[in-house]
C-alpha cells in the first residue's frame, strides 16, 4: 500500500502471475468439485428426522407382522395355501410374505419420499438459493442429492427384507421356501432368489425415484411431489387392472411390478422381469433428464 500526493491510500495492483481469482472468475481456491461432499450430504439426510422415522418403520414393520401372525389364530396347514397361509412355513417365506406386502405401495412411498423431498424441501425452507450461492453448481447440486436419495432408498429396499429374514429365521427356522403352487426351494437358494428379487424391486423403483426427482425441482411443496409420485404409481396400477386395455398395459410402469416372484419358482422365468427392467431404466432416464434440464434453467428464488 502507498500514500498519493491527496494523503489517501493507494492499493498496489498485484503483481503479473501473482495470486488473484481463478480464470473463470471464481474466487482463488474455489474448486467446485469440492462443494458439497456426498458425506456431508448424506450426514445432513442421515439426521433428518423423516429419515430416521422412515427407516425406523421399517425395520419395525417385520416384527409387526411377526406378531400380528402370533397373535392371530391360524390352524391351517402351513405347506399348503396361499401366499399369507405360507408365511409362517419358513423364515424364508416370512420374507417373501413382507415383499409381497410393501413392494406395490409401501417401496414406492419411501423412494418417492427421498426423491420428492430432497430438492423441495431446500426450496421450502429457502435454502436452496444460499446452497447455489456458495456456490454450488446446480448439476453438481442435483447429482449429489440424486446419489444420497438413491443410497437412502436402497438402504431402505435392504433393511427391510433383512430384518424380516432375521426375525423369521429365529422364529420359523431355515426350512424350505414353499411356494403357493407347492414348489420347495432349498433355504440357501431361497436366500439368493430373495436377493435377487430385491435387486430388481430397486431397479424397477428407479422410475419411481426419476418421477420424483422431476417433481421435486419442479415445486417448493415437498408433499406436492411426494404424493405426485405415489399417485402416478396408483394411477398406473388402477389402469394396468383395467383389462380392455389389452396389450397397452406394457407400457404402463407399474405392468410388471410382481415379475420379481419369478425367480421363486424351481425354473427361473427372465423374461417378465427383463421387460421390467427396461421398461422402468427407460422412463428414469427420461425423468431425470428431464429434472436436470427443469433445474437448469429455473429460476431459484427460495
């Protein structure tokens, strides 16, 4: 610093090469790759209350149904039967019993609420602006949401036929998997098929998660795109019972919600759940397009 000839103080330019900010015009150290790490992120998440109470009724919802079996009166032969007659056979299908009972609606609320709520409720408490003023890049902002929701979700998909397979195990012991057409599988194939069937309830989720992400940057209503999700999922599984509509039930993202019960069966039948798969990659991807180009050019003003 030097004094001019009025007695003010004059700043020194710096000198050529020297520190200043970063040729984008970004302040000197500013790295955007840095900005909101997915560990903090998903600290942030991990802390949040419906977080908590989410997975919370989830690893509850098994030893609910344990007990709702014991206490209820049931003198049926448990190798025989439907579905619900079966689940008390083997700690194997207790599980598929659990699947079957959360993979139409209960799977669906849960990633719609991690994939609805994650951008919404930035923008309902008005922090998203001071998010992006950090700043993080909106891309960036949107995949590392994206990413922890995904991790949420398949924490979510696993806790819950995991305590189910524990409980059931100790309460049922590790005999065959009976199925209602009276196939048995062995416990330790039943475990990976189970597996298996867990995999793709998360793949074919995933349009679920992208339809819940494109509502979440399109609204600062939380519950908006939440419900806007769930309801589309009901919406599809009214229309795919609705048969007049004949072969266009394919196309409806819920038509092959159940193809997962498949693979519990002695000969494993692909081509239900290969359809399954495609078809819900094939409206994620053009969900979440569609929410990175919405997020791109919206105008952010909570």
């Amino acid at each position: 610093m030097s004094e001019g000839h009025t007695g003010h103080v004059v700043p020194e330019l710096p000198e050529p090469g020297g520190a200043g900010p970063n040729p984008d015009g970004s302040a000197e150290g500013y790295r955007a790759r840095h900005t909101l790490p997915l560990r903090v992120e998903l600290v942030r998440q991990l802390r949040r209350r419906r977080t908590q109470v989410t997975l919370g009724l989830l690893a509850a919802l098994p030893l609910l149904l344990l007990l709702a079996f014991e206490l209820g009166s049931d003198e049926r032969n448990r190798r025989s039967g439907g579905l619900v007659d079966l689940a008390t056979a083997s700690g194997a299908n207790f599980v598929s019993f659990a699947l079957f009972a959360s993979a139409s609606f209960l799977f669906v609320v849960v990633v719609a609420l991690f994939f609805g709520d994650t951008v919404a409720s930035e923008a309902s408490w008005s922090s998203l602006k001071y998010l992006l003023a950090i700043p993080v890049p909106r891309h960036r902002l949107l995949r590392q949401k994206a990413v922890v929701s995904g991790v949420l979700s398949l924490l979510a998909l696993v806790l819950l036929p995991l305590v189910s397979l524990g409980a059931g195990v100790l309460w049922y012991g590790t005999g065959e998997l009976v199925t209602p057409t009276g196939e048995a599988l062995p416990f330790g194939v039943a475990v990976l098929r189970l597996a298996v069937a867990v995999v793709y309830l998360a793949v074919h989720l995933s349009w679920v998660a992208g339809l819940a992400l494109l509502l979440s940057v399109s609204t600062d209503a939380p519950l908006g795109a939440v419900g806007g999700a769930v309801l589309a999922s009901i919406l599809s599984q009214i229309l795919d019972s609705i048969t007049a509509l004949g072969d266009l039930r394919v196309y409806l993202p819920t038509h092959y919600s159940f193809a997962w019960s498949d693979v519990l069966t002695s000969e494993v039948e692909w081509t239900d759940m290969a359809r399954g798969a495609f078809s819900a990659v094939a409206y994620s991807a053009v969900f979440l397009l569609l929410a990175g180009r919405r997020f791109a050019t919206k105008d952010i003003t909570s």
